[in-house]
C-alpha cells in the first residue's frame, strides 16, 4: 500500500503552449486540495503562471535537444530528475507520471524511462503521440539510439512492461492497439483528456441569419487537418456564406501546403478567410458562438477535442467524422449526427492511373520509413480504402488532385450536384440535442471526473507490486498503425 499522502511527479520535455501542457496544467488544476502532492518536471517553461508558485522544476537536459547537439545521457537525466523530484516533493516520488516518453524528440528521456522501469520505480506513462503512428523520422531516430537498429529490441525498451508499469491512452483505439501487442489490459487505462470548462463556458445559442452563415473550422491548418475538403465546401457555398480557418502552420511541410491552399482560393475568389484568429477582435468562445456551424475536416486526431468543444458554445458540429475517434464520444450519448464518413466523388473526375500510382508510391515509401518491406496485397488494399461503391473519397486525395477537383467544382455548376453528400450542413441539431452534448460532455470530460479518474489510476499503479520486464510486440504495433485502410496521402 502507499502512503495515504502520494507523492506525484509529472514529466514532460517541455511545457510550451500546447496540447500535452494544457492536459498537465488541467491535471494539477484538478488534483489542487486532493491527497496528491504534485511537482511538475520539466525542461523548458516560458511561462509558468498557470501553475502554483513553486511547483515547476526545471530538469537540463530533458527538453528536446538543441540542433548539433549530442543532448544528455539517460544515466545522468536519471539522476537529476530523481533529485530534482526528492528535493521537489520532500522525499522520492510514489508514482512517475510521464507523457510522451516515446515520442523519440529526446531519446535520453525514452532510455530513462527504461532504466527506471529495470529499477522497479512505480510509473505511468501516458501516451499522446505514437511514433509509429506517422512520425517515422522520429521512430528511425528512436531504433538507432536505443534500439540498436532492432525493431523487437526498440519495443522491449519503449514499451516495458511489469506490474509496476502502467499506460494511459487519451482514446480507446490506442489502448486497443496496445493490448493487441501483448500489453495486459489490466495496465493500459484509458484517461481522455479534460476540457477547461473555465475558458470555454456554455454560452446561449445566438440567433443567425440563414442568409449570411458562417462556418469557422477551430485549427491550426495542418495537411492532416485536410484543408482542401473545407475549401471544397466553400465552392459549394450558398450567396451570403463564409467560410474561415482559425490559425496557419508552422513546420515548412506544412506551411507550403498551406500557402497553396490561400493562393487557390484567391484565384478562384472563394468567400475564404484564413487565420481568422489572428484578425478578429473577438474571443476564441465568442468567435465559435456566432458561426452558423462548426466544422472539421480533418482525417486524423489523437483526443479529437474538435468534436466536443462547438457543443459547449451552443453551435452545431458538421463536417467529416472519425470513428477511431468518435466512437468514444458516441459511446457516452454524445450526438453527432452532423458528421460524414466520406466525401464521394465520381471516379471519372481524376485521372485514376496517377492515383493509383501516387498511393502505390506513398504506401509502399510509407511502410519502408518504418523499416516495412512491399507488399502488393496491403498496397491494393490502401487503394481500395480510397473507394467507396466505385467513387473516391476526396480526403483520400492528395493536394494537387485535390485542387484539380476543386477548380472544376468553381465553373462546373452541374458538377456539383454528383457530390455526396451535396451539403455541408443539413438539417441543424434540436436545442435539445445541443444541451444534452454540452451536459454530456462538461460531466464525462470535466475536472471533477478528471480528478476522480487520476486519483483513482494513481492507487492502481501505486497499490502494483513490482516484477521483471517483459516485452510486448512491436511488430504487431507498427501493422495497427500502418494499417492500409488508414492511409491518406495527407499524412506523407
């Protein structure tokens, strides 16, 4: 048993604005006044005011390495994290809470993690962001510095397992996949992320004029986020609609994609405004509040927040859904009959060879970054994800053809009619429907529930008697992940 009082330290690289630092912050906002005494290790923190004073630790050497230099060895971040967190906590930690340990953006942290796990330290490593999920620069550099080029090897060393060692996943496919590579579900937890009810407050349905609709799509405009498909549906728009993206990239891959996009849509005047959040005056809530609708289309997330947060301003949600993803959500009443699976267009509108070619190519490069052989059968296999009764998803395009497609939709009026679905938003969700997603979610993915959850997973891991290591399967990880029915072309 562990002390009624448990000693809690909290690691990640580095607690820069975004994703994984506001599920830490909500994390320690949510065990303030709990039996869990918190310190929050990191090694960068430009800005520590969301957090108690005192209570972040600034750790060298595990923040991501800077370029041309060789970073710290684990042997040595070892040392320093344990006593930064015995100096942090009064005394040793009962539970390490990692995130993102197997990330590969520092590998000293990745081996580290493994040495503790040899020395029997209680750990709960929550998982944000697999490398073997479309990251294979980061999982080249992980099976060369730790995995002595051994894809088994690399697996044994990533993913420990023993009674003390258990695992967090922000959805259930992860935690699936996991189990699926030999993980004992008894230690892989499912633990979504909260939502921060204090800056996104419920706010009363606005009144809209159908006549002048905005649809406003809340992302940074990654190629995942699968902007082309938001522009298609701006040349679909009705007089008086508008259309607007909230923030621009910043990686250069990303950036190129998305410098195309802005250029296309001013040649073609659609009614498209980009990085909407910089330029307008209004509050982030305030600016979802008064959109006719919200929208994604986005062909891969990890939480998949974007599902959830519309409900809470009182706006519908529409666009394309992700049932790896959603499914969770639905799994708690939470409706979202807006969505779409597909969007199909006729086959005939694309030259069906370069397609072809262009996914033969991007799978079989796909499979080889993670050390995969060719297999023609997986590679017809991710063709015919693309198909759906003898049309093609557009999201499986990439963006040339993508932008081909689109500029026939601008000055092909009767085009337009052969897409399914033909409009972005039909028939608006009920008020009722809208209040019961905004209950639903502010009670599963509130702080309260949050609290209860982590506390809860703490005792297990802490009640967890100790034992050797064994090793899951990494090859049966990387086939979840690489799957061809989850390929697009966006995501190369």
């Amino acid at each position: 048993m562990i002390a009624l009082r448990m000693r809690i330290a909290i690691v990640h690289y580095h607690l820069r604005p975004g994703g994984v630092t506001r599920v830490i912050q909500h994390a320690v906002s949510a065990l303030r006044g709990s039996r869990c005494q918190v310190a929050v290790l990191t090694g960068y923190s430009p800005d520590a005011e969301s957090f108690m004073p005192g209570q972040v630790h600034i750790v060298p050497g595990l923040d991501y390495p800077q370029s041309g230099t060789s970073g710290q060895t684990s042997s040595l971040l070892v040392a320093t994290l344990e006593a930064t967190a015995q100096k942090a906590l009064g005394g040793p930690p009962d539970i390490w809470h990692f995130h993102n340990h197997t990330l590969g953006k520092n590998t000293a942290l990745s081996q580290a993690v493994y040495q503790m796990a040899l020395r029997g330290q209680k750990l709960l490593l929550q998982i944000h962001d697999f490398p073997e999920d479309g990251r294979p620069a980061n999982y080249r550099k992980l099976i060369g510095d730790i995995g002595e080029g051994n894809p088994a090897l690399l697996a044994s060393r990533l993913y420990p397992q023993a009674h003390h060692v258990h695992y967090a996943t922000i959805n259930s496919r992860d935690r699936v996949f996991l189990c699926q590579a030999g993980m004992p579900e008894s230690h892989v937890h499912l633990l979504p992320n909260a939502i921060d009810l204090g800056h996104i407050k419920a706010m009363q349905t606005a009144t809209h004029k159908e006549s002048e609709r905005l649809f406003v799509y809340p992302t940074r405009a990654l190629r995942r986020k699968n902007i082309g498909e938001f522009l298609l549906w701006s040349t679909l728009a009705r007089q008086g609609d508008r259309f607007a993206t909230t923030l621009a990239p910043t990686s250069p891959a990303d950036l190129s994609s998305y410098q195309q996009w802005v250029a296309l849509a001013r040649r073609l005047k659609l009614p498209v405004t980009f990085e909407i959040g910089r330029s307008t005056p209004l509050p982030f809530p305030v600016l979802l509040s008064s959109a006719a609708a919200i929208v994604t289309t986005s062909v891969a997330e990890g939480f998949g927040l974007a599902f959830l947060e519309p409900w809470l301003v009182g706006r519908p949600l529409t666009g394309r859904d992700l049932p790896e993803i959603t499914d969770d959500f639905k799994a708690h009443d939470i409706h979202l009959d807006g969505l779409y699976r597909h969007v199909l267009i006729p086959r005939d509108w694309i030259d069906l060879n370069i397609f072809r070619r262009k996914i033969e190519s991007g799978y079989s490069q796909w499979r080889s970054a993670y050390g995969r052989p060719e297999n023609n059968n997986e590679t017809e296999r991710a063709f015919q994800a693309a198909m759906v009764d003898d049309r093609i998803d557009f999201g499986r395009l990439d963006e040339a053809l993508q932008q081909n497609v689109i500029c026939r939709l601008a000055v092909s009026t009767q085009m337009r009619s052969e897409i399914n679905p033909h409009q972005l938003l039909g028939a608006a969700p009920s008020q009722p429907v809208i209040i019961q997603n905004r209950e639903a979610i502010r009670r599963i993915y509130g702080s309260d529930r949050y609290r209860r959850q982590l506390e809860r997973l703490y005792t297990r891991v802490g009640e967890s008697g100790s034992g050797k290591l064994v090793a899951i399967s990494g090859e049966v990880l990387l086939d979840r992940f690489l799957a061809p029915d989850r390929f697009y072309l966006l995501r190369t």
